[in-house]
C-alpha cells in the first residue's frame, strides 16, 4: 500500500511539473507567429545567435523575454540580421522593449509598429533602413528611449513625436531627414539626450 501511495505521489508531482512546464512558456500564437515570421524575413539561420529559435519553447528562444504567455522583449542587437522588419512585430501588443540595432536591416520601417503602445525602449539604429519615420510613432505613449541613427530615412521629422510626452532619449542623427524641426518637439519636457544632426 505504501508503495503505490509513493508512486502515486510521484504520479501526482511528474503532472503538475509537467504541467508547469508546458504551460507557464506556452505563448500567444499570435505572438510566436510573429516571431517565425522575423526569423524568416531576416535570414534566421544566418543570424550569430539563434538557440532554441523554431525548435524549442519561445520562452527559451535566444533574445526573447515571455511574461505570462505574453513576448514583452525582444533583443537581437547585433546579431547580424538581414532583410526587412515583418509589418507583423506590430502585433505584439504586451512587448516593452524592442531593440534590432547593429544589424543590416533594409527596407522600411513598418507603420504597424506604432500600434506596439506598450513600448518603452525601441532600438532600430546603425542599419541600412530607408524611406520615412512612420507618423504612427506618436502613438508611443510609454516610450522612454527611441533610437533611429544610422541609417537612410529621409523625409520630415513627424510632428506626432510631440505626442511622446515621456521620451528622456530621441536619437535621429546620421539619417537623410529634411525639412524644418517640428515646434511639436518642444512638448517633450523630459527629454534629456536629443541628437538630431548629420540630417539635410
């Protein structure tokens, strides 16, 4: 009697660890689906670093942070990424931190990315990106840090930055910007580091 006593326990204990295992790391299909769709428009096979990425759980893929089944972080910093950011990083509603810097990026920078207004860090310079800073970046209403240098982006300044009232980091330098600063820029009272130069 005792001994089936034991091994039901045991029985009990292998469940809820496995339980614990597999559901606590389970994460937002969309969510992961998104990530494979990163990993593929970047070359992820090429990348310097990709452990776990398409093979184990997302919680154990290499720069990625999951909370709660959600992907709060991202960061792929200078991981030799190439090819372009999928419109689809935009429906990673919960993530804070998003830094694709020091890589070899192109193509433009997706307007669904404005729809992440949880953000707080948001880290797209020193690659190759072209075209316009999206307008819908005004909707980054946590944002803290927001780095764009080093790359191609030309057009104007959106005024919509104006509406990024908890911005302490705006660094734009090293672009093909044009056109006049936008007044909006002076709502950003908390700004402490602003670097706009090396523009047209």
């Amino acid at each position: 009697m005792k001994t089936k006593s034991t091994l039901l326990c045991f029985v009990f204990a292998f469940c809820v660890n496995t339980y614990i295992t597999v559901y606590a790391q389970a994460v937002d299909e969309q969510d992961s689906l998104a990530l494979v769709d990163l990993y593929n428009s970047t070359a992820g096979d090429k990348w310097n670093y990709n452990t776990n990425w398409l093979t184990g759980p997302v919680s154990s893929w290499y720069g990625v942070t999951v909370s709660e089944g959600k992907i709060t972080a991202l960061y792929l910093h200078l991981n030799n990424l190439t090819g372009t950011i999928p419109s689809s990083l935009g429906g990673l509603a919960d993530l804070t931190s998003l830094n694709l810097s020091s890589n070899l990026l192109t193509g433009g920078i997706p307007s669904t990315l404005g729809n992440l207004s949880n953000l707080k860090v948001l880290g797209l310079d020193e690659n190759q990106l072209r075209g316009t800073i999206p307008s819908s970046f005004g909707n980054f209403i946590n944002i803290t840090s927001l780095s764009l240098s080093r790359n191609q982006l030309s057009g104007k300044i959106p005024s919509s930055l104006g509406n990024l009232i908890d911005l302490y980091y705006l660094n734009l330098f090293h672009n093909q910007l044009s056109g006049s600063i936008p007044s909006s820029l002076g709502n950003l009272i908390y700004v402490e580091d602003l670097n706009l130069s090396h523009n047209q």
